[in-house]
C-alpha cells in the first residue's frame, strides 16, 4: 500500500483565488488516475515572509501497485501550469497494513 499527499493551493500566488472550475479538474484527474482520494485539512503558511498560502492536503493510498513515476510528473506538470505554480509538492509513503 502507498500513501499519495498532493498539497494543493487555492490562491494563486498574488493572493487571488484559484477558480473552482480548475479546482474541479484537478479533482476530475484524481479520480481518473487513483479512483478515489480524501480532503482531510486545509492549511496555510508564510511563503517568502510576507504572503500566507492556503493550501488543500489531499490524501490518496492506493492498494497494490504504485502509481507509474512517469504519470504522476505528467500530473504535476498539468497542475502546475492551471494552477500558475512554481511547484506543487507531491510525497508518497510506504504503508504496513497490520
């Protein structure tokens, strides 16, 4: 099993809101790529010292198989260039079912 965490912002980088039809998309491609995920929490931090960032945490595990390396920079290529961000952090976790 792995854990997936994509740390989504919902503003762009001077402050305005990221519209919800692109927010929809990305959620559109996660069912597409993972069959289904979780918005646990919403979180924000100081970026740069001056601007705070809300972000979304969206949560993913996948039972058997990894998602392919390829397809998820692919993924974040896409989200990156919608969403007019330098980077969006994408981790991935190995998980022991007990």
């Amino acid at each position: 099993m792995r854990k997936y965490e994509i740390h989504l912002p919902s503003t762009y980088s001077d402050g305005k809101p990221i519209e919800q039809e692109k927010i929809r998309r990305v959620r559109e491609e996660l069912i597409v790529i993972f069959g289904s995920f979780t918005v646990p929490n919403r979180r924000a931090w100081k970026f740069d010292g001056t601007r705070c960032i809300e972000m979304v945490r969206i949560e993913i595990i996948t039972i058997g198989d990894k998602v392919p390396t390829k397809r998820l920079k692919d993924f974040k290529e896409r989200v990156k260039e919608s969403l007019q961000q330098i980077d969006i952090l994408i981790t991935t976790h190995s998980i022991q079912r007990f």
